[in-house]
C-alpha cells in the first residue's frame, strides 16, 4: 500500500510521495502507481481527464519491472516519466517516487 512521508512545516518544499509496490501482491505495478498518483494528487482514481497511458504505456511499465523469463527478479533500474506535473520515479526494487511541480500545488 502506498505510503506518505511529509515534508516538516519549515520545509519550504512541497511534500515528495513515497509509494512501495509489492512485487509479490495481486495488483500490478501500473495499478499501483495510478492509487499513488491518486493519492498523492488528491485526484479520483477514476478521474478520466488525464491517465497513466497519457505518460508512460502500463503494459510496458509491468513488463519493463516484470521477473525475467527464469522467474529471478529485476531489482536494477529506474523509470521517470510526468503526469499530472508530477515526476514519477519508478525504481525496479518496488520504490515509487512522486516528486511534484517545483511551484507547489
């Protein structure tokens, strides 16, 4: 499940999301960086005006993260892509950062 960690209140910056998928879980890695874009943007999961596919393929997302032919994980590499202004990390050992506009909300 995503998590939040805020920025204090003297942090001039705007808060940065921390999301965890598990690689192991039910949903995929798509799905779970569409609850964390949610989440963190405080816009419906089932908002149409603007989606994942808009930024980045989800299929191509989970096969790019997905274990290899022989079952072994990936655990290397990262993805970075915007939606919403907001700039997606997604790193192969789970870890989804959301970073968002540099003007704040």
């Amino acid at each position: 499940m995503p998590s939040h960690y805020p920025a204090s209140d003297s942090d001039p910056l705007p808060p940065v999301y921390h999301a965890r998928h598990d690689p192991d879980g039910s949903a995929k890695l798509s799905t779970t960086v569409v609850h964390a874009l949610a989440e963190s943007t405080g816009v419906d999961v089932t908002d149409s005006t603007s989606t994942l596919y808009d930024s980045v393929d989800p299929d191509a997302l989970d096969a790019l993260f997905s274990s290899r032919h022989d079952g072994t994980p990936r655990t290397g590499g990262t993805l970075s892509f915007v939606v919403y202004d907001h700039r997606v990390i997604v790193h192969g050992d789970g870890r989804i950062i959301i970073e968002p506009p540099a003007d704040g909300f």
